[in-house]
C-alpha cells in the first residue's frame, strides 16, 4: 500500500519513526517533507502536498503529524478530496475509516507515544469503511458541498 507522510517540525521525529515502521511493513512510503528540522518551518507546505498526493492516487492513505495535528488535519482537508481525521485513540481511528471513509490520518507527535501513532495508523489502516448507505449519504454531501457549494 502506499502512504503519503508530510509533517511540520513537531512531527518530524514521529515522521521519521513512522516511516520506517510502515516501510517494515512492507508498505511504499512516499515522504513529503520535512527532511531536516527547522522550529519555523510552516506545516501546510508539507501537509497540503501529502494530502494532494493521496486525493490523487485513490487507494492510497495519508499521514499528517504535527504537535497536536490539529493544524495539519485542517491543512489536509483543504484538498478536494480528502477527508482526514484527527485520531488520538483506537476508537477515532477505526471510526475513520468504518463511518468518514477518511483517507488521511493526523496524530499529534506531542500527544502520543510512537508506540500508540503505531497502534491508531495500524488500526486506521485495517479498518475497511462500512459502506452503510447512511455513511455514503453524508460522504456524498460533504463531496457535493465540497464541489458546488451546495448540500445535496
């Protein structure tokens, strides 16, 4: 499978652990940056182009990391296309993916130990969406608002 990986500084040492636990596992990791830590660097500059990336490879998932990954969630769901989800514990993030379909994934590298972001993005990743119509339904208004800003 591949994954998108973007973060800010905040994130780049989870960042970096992360890939080679996903690259242990046998998944291609495609890193969007940042590669050397700079406390002034922006997160969007990485965010945006991980969640691009993603939103135009269907199949593939995403990672956004930050201190909270509050900032970088918002970053990555600016793309037509992507629906990431703030995921601080299991539930949120098998949640994601069974209801929100969700193809991104944001943790906070400030929040959590390496060895729980390790347990949310296997659990993310496991997790297949439901496809309840209900679920498909409100995926399908927010794409339809998303594209002519309208709710359908």
């Amino acid at each position: 499978m591949r994954i998108h990986i973007g973060s800010d500084h905040a994130g780049l040492e989870l960042k970096n652990a992360l890939s080679n636990y996903l690259k242990g596992k046998g998944h291609e990791v495609k890193d969007h940056g940042p590669f050397e830590y700079d406390a002034l660097d922006d997160y969007p500059v990485f965010c945006i182009p991980a969640a691009q990336a993603t939103a135009a490879e269907p199949g593939s998932f995403g990672i956004v990391i930050g201190g909270s990954g509050n900032g970088e969630q918002m970053a990555a769901n600016k793309v037509n296309g992507v629906r990431a989800a703030l995921v601080w514990s299991l539930e949120t993030a098998k949640l994601a993916r069974e209801h929100n379909n969700a193809n991104v994934i944001s943790v906070g590298g400030r929040l959590h130990s390496i060895e729980e972001c390790q347990s949310f993005i296997d659990a993310f990743l496991a997790t297949p969406f439901s496809g309840d119509e209900r679920h498909i339904r409100r995926i399908n208004q927010m794409s339809n608002f998303e594209t002519t800003g309208e709710i359908k």
